[in-house]
C-alpha cells in the first residue's frame, strides 16, 4: 500500500531557507575584540550564503560535489559557509585547525579540497603549507591577517567580502537528493591515519531536529547560545545548521578562546547558554576565580568532548550554571546521549543522572557487546563496548580504495553497527555511564579498572588541578594504573595523603602502585587527555615515577 | 560523492523501541468513570503491542499491509494498536466515530478493513453496520459494553484480553521502507466523498520529532498531556507517537468527554497540558464557572481545529492557562503552525501573535496563491490561498482508479503542494492569519470578506454564545454575509445593538444586512461550524431572516 505523502527531501538548504525568512531577525553576533562586536541576522546570512554560493560557482568554478574547505573560527563567515556549500551541492570540508601539520596536509590531498576559505588571523598556519596542498587551486581571505603571506603561492587568492560584493542575494539553489554528501569531518584519532566522516543532507536535518528537541538543549529563540565548541570540532556539535531551524541566536568567540575575553563576552552579551569542552570550562573557572564576572545570564551550559570531573560540575553549579553533560563523536555527528535527569527524581538522585554521559534520544539504538562479542542486559552493571546505530550515526568512512567508503572491523559491526570504542553500562532507563575508552581499560589480573574512574576521584581532592591515569604494563598483574598528576599552585599533598584520599572511595586492589607529578596533562588537538603521549613517555623512561 | 551515514529507516517501530525502554516508566491513565482511573507503563504498552501484533498474525492471520482498523475512545488499548499495527507492517486505519452511518460504511469499504478493533461502549453504533462491512471478518472487542449486539453477525468475534493473553511480550519486528504506509485517515470533507490520507512511517517519525522540539508543543517527561482531541481524528494530533519519544506521560478520558468528567481529571489527575478542539474549551469553561475545580495544574494547552475565539483565549489567560494556538489538518499529519509569539515582543505584541494560527516549522513550506495563480509576498497583507509542502504533508489521496493515489487538481498544484482550501495572510517572519476557507469568503462586489473576521467580532460581545456569518446570493453585490448567532441565556441585546457593536471593528460595507438567532450553530462530526447546513437551511426558506 502506497503513502500518500509528500516526497520532500530533508536538506540544509531547507534549513537555509526556513531560518533566513521565518528566523530572519535572529542573529549571530562575533566576537572582534573591538569596543562592538560584529552583528549580522539570519536573513544577511541567507542573502550572503547567497552571493557565496554564485562566487563560488561563478568565479572559481565549483560544481558538482568538489570540497570546498574551512580553515576558519567560529564566525559569521564560517556559517555561511556552512549553509552555501551544501546548498549549492558542493561538500563543505571543516579543517581542524589544531591538527598537526602534516596531518592537515594528509586532510587536505586525502579529501582532494579545491577551494579554501581561511581566516586572515589563519594565514601563518597555512601559507607555509601550501606547496604541499596540491588539490587547492583558490585560497579565498576572511578577516584580518597579513595577505603578504600569501605571495608566491601557485593559487589564486581571493578577498571573501570582494568576491561577495555585487552578486546576487538569491540564489536558485537546486533540488538534492537527502542522502548527498552535505560536509566532512576527519577524526583527529590518536592512533592511525586521520578518517573522514561524509555527513549527508538527511543526516544533518534529521540531528538538527533532535538538538532542537526538548530533551536535548531545548532551545528556542529567546536563547543566545555561545558557541566555543569550534565549527570544525564535529559541526560545532551541529548547532549552527540546528539554530536556523528554532532562531536561536549565536554568539561567536572567533579567535578569543582565552578565559578572559569568554568571560568578558559572557558578561556584555548575555548568552543564556553555551557549548564547550571540559577543558575550556576548566579554564574560565579560573579566570572567574581570578577576575569574577557577571555571568548570571548564563542558565545552561553543555559539557562534552570529554567526560566532565564532577568537581568542575559542582563548581558551576554554585555559579548557578545548570551543567548539562552531553557525549558524542565526530563519527554520531555528534549528538549521542544528553544527561537531562529522568522527572521525578530527587536532587540527590538527579545529581547522579547529570554525572552520567545520559540518555539516549530516540535516533539512537544503542547495545553494549561484551569481550566474546554477546550483547549485554542494560542492568547498570554489565559493562561492554558501546555500539550504536542511527541515522545520524557513520556506517563507514571515506575514502577505501576506488573512492568507495570502507568499514574497518574494528570501527563498525558486521551487521553495521558503529563500535564506539568507549566502554560503558547503561542504567534499564537507557542512562550511559562511560566508564573508559576500550583502550584505556586497564587490564590488570583479569579484571578491568577504569581509568576514568581513577581521575575523577584523584581530581575531587581538593589540591589536585588535573589527572590522568594510564595503564603501564606490569608483570604480575598484566597492567596495572599509573597516575600522573598536575597540583594545584601552593599544593602540599604527597603521594601518600593522595593515596590514601584515593582509597576511601576506591578499592583497594584498583589502586594505583606508580605515581608521578607532571606539570600540565598532554592534551590532543580538541582538548582531550591525550594518553598516547603519556604511555610513550613512560615506555621511554621520561617520568619520575614514584612506585609504593 | 558518497555520505558514509548509516541507513536507517525511520519507522513507527523505533518509536516503541525507545519509549517502551528508555521511557520504560512513563504512563498512560485511562479514565474509567470509576473510583480509580486505570495505569498501564509505557513499558507494558511495548510489551502488550508485542502481544497484539501475535494476535493479529497468528490468530487473525494479518499479513502485508493489510488494514486493521478502531472505532474506539482514547484510551492505552488504542495507543497499543498505534504500535502494534503499523510496527508489524500491516496499516492502521482509525475510524471517526462520529461520522454519518453511510460515510463509516463507505470509508470501511473503501479502505478494505479486514479487521476492527472496537471498544464495547461503541457496539452499538457498530453492530447495525455488520451486515454492509464486506470486508470485515474480525472484530475485536476491548473495554466494557453489551457483546449480545453482535450476535449472529457473519464475523469472528474477539476478547481483546483473551487475544493477548499468553502471547509472547516481545516480537520480531520486522525491518521497514520508511516510505511504507503505516496508518490511514479519511478527511470528514463537508463536500463530495472521503478522502483517504495515507501517513508513511517515515511521515509520522518526523512530525514526531516536530511534535517534541522546543517551538511546537514543547513537553518533557515531567508533563503530563490531557488528550481530549481524539484519536480518530489525525491520529490525536500525532501526541500518541511523539510521546514515545520523550516520555511525556497521557491522560486519556476515554468515553468520558463531557465539561464535567474532563474538568474532574484534571483537579483529580493533574495535567500540565492538553489538546482540544475549540467547542471542548468552550464547554469546559462553562462548567468551571457553574462548578469551579482546581485546575492549577495546567500551564498550557493547543487548541486547534479550528479558529480559537480571542474571547476564549482570554477567559483561559484569566485562569493562568496559556492557551496556544494551532493549525494542521488531517493531510498535514496535522501539525503545520504553533502560535508561539517571537521572542523579545511586548506582552500586548504577544496578544497579537498568539491570535494568528501561528509559525511554520522548518518542515513546512508554505506559499500563499491569489486568485490568479500568483505567489503572493510575506506581507501581512497580501491574502491568497495557503498551499503547503513537507515530508508530513499530503501529495495525494488513496485509492484512485487501480488502487493508484490520485491528485484532484483542486487539492494539489501542479507542482505537488498541497492546496489546502484556505485563505490567509502571511506576515514577514513567518506567522499564518486564516481569514477564512476558500469557500466560505464572502465575494461581495469585487471584494472578499471574511467570514472568520466577523464571527470573531460578534463573539466578542458579552451576550452572543457563538456566531457564524455565511455567504448568501444577493442580487447587487453578488453575495453579502448573513450573521446567524446564538443568544447566551437571558441576553437582551438585539440585532441593532449587535451591528452596532460590529460597526466598532468592521469596515461599515463589510456589516451583514442579514441576520437570525439560531438556538446553536450546526457542528459537523469534529466540532467545526458546518456552514454548509446553514447555507442549506437559509436555502430552503428556514430561517427566520431580518434584514435591514
């Protein structure tokens, strides 16, 4: 039997369209470090992603499905990009710009970008690269920065604001199919080459009506949302193409990711929510230590990229920022789980629920598979390797031999679900709790002690700035944890006093024997413990380890 | 270029999985009329929809897509064939009780319902049909009522317990085409034939999702939703599956729809929410002033199916009840605008918006088409008929010629939008004002004039109860308005100081010379004026005219 609906393909170029006339007046405000930030509404946004997408096609040639890249912060600009390139047919490619620099080459040839638009601020990262660049035939300027960089280079370099001037503020964008590539994203994965990840129209409006559901961020247009979270971190977690659905208007740090210029935007622009890792709020809890702000306008804010240590949660908490704990991953686009406590339950216990990675929302199944590959009962103890499936969620990357996707067996399921690498359990209320990544478990005597379980119990007490626990090997146990730790200026602890704090809320056999005092965690371009660095230098003899 | 998401359909049945897990908890109440209403979880109602769709297959053998088809109330059974029927593959089909006899018979037949799932309470209706529903050979039972009335019928007679009994609580589900249909609904047009609109999965997925996010209704698992608009009627307005996706909890009133018992459930039951048609509002609001009950707990309600008097909304205001306007119709799922005011107006701006039918979502494109086929502009003022496109929205009717789906060219544009018969303005950000339907604009010399405009503005007077203007033929201006209007008891006003009340709002050409006092307004089956009667009666010499 036939359905007698519609059929409407779910593409950004919908989004574009709907946010630039119904949400016209809602606006994205970035950040200049000048007395006025830059202001610009969602209906200047449709006219100019207009006249982007006629430059782009017209003057530098871009048709079919080429990438046209971003190496760019979080600004108006970047947005528009954002909706012209999909909506014109073309793949939007986001550049990480804190990646290595030959991987970012590697990036750039392996996703075979024609065009890049940059960042002025951005030049000195990327001119010297370029020779290296070969697909790039036209470098197009945003911003301030010092375009003398640029002489020499065997591309053609364009002025963004010249090359929009003068077109055309509509555009007759073309009918797509939903499941067309829309944009990319490469995994920054610590191990291995870097893996694309193909976002297709359908994927992208379908996640963009989850974040504006109201059991995830649950937004509407009276909210200005501050967006730190980088547009090329996982879409900044899909919330610029998301707020042209709902009118939420945007505030854009660009380059100012210091804690004092954040803190000084939250203070004069009011945002009533924001969007960052740990370590970004890590960082501004210092500075508003240090230099206290009226941040009052803030009611929520989403923690992800990373597990959040409850003592950073509790510390917002008593700013009155309502810590709102999310996971995903470049490879769930990312929106996986957002920690909203079931109704019902008490302070107490909603305290547990917000320390959770959360729930699941209806576009994503989630299973745990245990070591011999059996699904495991969600009974909040049974910990396995997570796996998920979903229309937001990669099946396969880009780029196997011939161009076609390939799905190695380690990343995806034979039945095609995506193996997250993160080990977990789930609560009978569908409620994750990560407990590590796959790689991460320490393996010792059989058993399997979390290393993440470790570090927020070390990173409760009271002189501890940050910790990371890694498994080193151990000949007795297989492996066993080592703590490095980063005090507190003005600490007194020892290892003992830290030992023994660790032991009341730890068993014992998890303690840890190895510890040492570093001066700041290695961290990985997004922001995450980077624990590859930590176990090399270990492996290398570079650590002072104190063993007891 | 490739996207590298997965491909997973979007179906009725991913909805049951979540709800019935994650928002295991969640509950639906039934009113009984007894002491205690009745509670079932939304993890029994996965369990016992896994227990009908055994009972479906192996005993009354339902294969494919055939159609199993309700007479019934709301109540947690109905919600289990909402699962139950489309998740297994076979095609829901929800029976408008209050149809004409002939229009059931026709719809039943038309759509080939092999079985019926019937409440007790509604054999009545149902048994002197039997013998003209051909394609019936099952009938279903649930809930009490007098089984004797289907004595000696030519069907197999079913308990809806005894059928579920002993069945396992889990079933295969199969995996589903999006596109396939999943349940089906016939427009009670006042004109011509039934129409069948058949929802895909993918269809009622997405208006799901739309029902959720944070501009359409916007509820939580800690609301409570009071659902008075039936299930017959656009499937309750698609609550039934949305809340399976954020746990939002039912009330359901069952048989049990006067003012009275409804305003006893919500001093006894405590919804946050409820959805309703205007005349249930209107009855309701008169019972709580005869008999006042607590009713605190409700913060908002949808009203919807048709035009809201301002007079209502603001009754509700003064009882802290935010009542919020909205639009669809059985081809649009239903949901096609929220009368949610924009952020940042004023409390008197707000007034304003909350009286218009409301916003588009991003899911629905709306165009608005003058009398000779031209688009007309967002300009508040330009009035055309509004034409609709998205993937919940109508492109067709079923059952053509060959079971093919057929387009009447009066329905559906050229390009496939659906013409939905009204007429209205569309202001610049995006807010719909119905002036009327199609049919029912007043052509008066050259110009229209609404009907909707006038009714609002008799109602607004303290002694008129309700009022509907409909056009007559007039010898000079071609047609002219006749007011017909229902007196509240012991009003003294007449037809002058009406018109004279009129003339304070209304352009003086536009003030009906025809007027009448009707004791109440003819209602078709879903509680909307049914002007088509009047006409009729004005017609045939009925009425009791006074013209001046």
């Amino acid at each position: 039997m036939l359905s007698t609906m519609q059929d409407v393909p779910l593409t950004v170029t919908r989004l574009l369209k709907h946010g630039s006339t119904v949400h016209g007046t809602s606006r994205i405000t970035t950040w200049t470090g000048e007395d006025e930030p830059h202001r610009r509404t969602f209906a200047e946004i449709g006219e100019r992603s207009a006249q982007l997408a006629h430059a782009l096609r017209d003057e530098l040639g871009v048709a079919d499905d080429q990438r046209v890249a971003t190496l760019m912060w979080n600004n108006a600009e970047h947005v528009e990009a954002y909706f012209a390139v999909p909506a014109m047919g073309a793949v939007l490619h986001t550049l990480n710009l804190r990646l290595p620099a030959e991987q970012l080459v590697w990036i750039v040839r392996h996703a075979a970008d024609r065009v890049i638009i940059v960042n002025g601020s951005l030049l000195p990262l990327l001119a010297p690269l370029l020779p290296q660049l070969t697909p790039v035939e036209h470098i197009v300027v945003s911003g301030p920065g010092d375009r003398s960089l640029l002489d020499g280079a065997d591309v053609q370099v364009h002025e963004y604001e010249e090359l929009l001037a003068g077109k055309p503020t509509a555009y007759d964008w073309p009918e797509l199919d939903e499941r067309q590539a829309a944009a990319m994203c490469y995994t920054s994965g610590t191990t291995g080459e870097p893996k694309g990840v193909v976002y297709s129209h359908r994927s992208i409006y379908l996640h963009s009506m989850q974040v504006n559901m109201t059991q995830s961020m649950g937004l509407t247009d009276e909210d200005t949302g501050l967006i730190v979270v980088p547009q090329f971190h996982v879409n900044a977690w899909g919330l610029p193409h998301a707020v042209f659905m709902t009118g939420v208007n945007l505030l854009m740090p660009d380059r100012f990711l210091q804690p004092a210029p954040l803190a000084e935007m939250i203070e004069r622009e009011r945002p009533t929510y924001a969007a960052a890792v740990p370590t970004i709020w890590q960082g501004l809890l210092a500075e508003l230590t240090a230099n206290p702000r009226d941040i009052e306008s803030l009611d929520q804010v989403t923690i992800g990229g990373a597990a959040c240590p409850p003592s950073l949660m509790e510390a917002y908490d008593k700013l009155g920022v309502r810590v709102c704990h999310a996971w995903g991953m470049t490879e769930t686009s990312p929106l996986g789980t957002v920690a909203r406590p079931p109704a019902g339950v008490s302070e107490a216990d909603a305290m547990g629920y917000r320390l959770t990675q959360g729930r699941f929302p209806a576009g994503v199944e989630a299973r745990l598979t245990g070591p011999g590959g059996e699904h495991l009962p969600w009974d909040g103890t049974s910990a396995g390797e997570l796996e998920v499936r979903g229309p937001w969620i990669a099946g396969a990357y880009y780029g196997g031999a011939d161009g076609e996707p390939f799905r190695p067996a380690d990343k995806f399921s034979e039945d095609g679900w995506l193996k997250t690498g993160d080990v977990g359990i789930i609560s009978p209320d569908g409620f994750l709790t990560l407990t590590d990544r796959a790689k991460d478990v320490i393996k010792s005597g059989g058993e399997w002690i979390s290393s993440v379980e470790l570090e927020n119990a070390l990173m409760a007490h009271p002189e501890v700035a940050e910790a990371a626990v890694v498994a080193v090997p151990d000949e007795k146990w297989g492996e066993r944890p080592l703590a490095t730790v980063v005090l507190k200026e003005g600490a007194t602890a020892d290892f003992e006093v830290l030992r023994d704090f660790l032991a009341e809320h730890i068993a014992r056999w998890q303690l840890p024997e190895r510890w040492t005092i570093i001066p700041t965690v290695p961290k990985t371009s997004v922001g995450k413990f980077d624990k590859k660095v930590i176990r090399k230098q270990y492996a290398d003899g570079e650590l002072d380890i104190k063993k007891f």
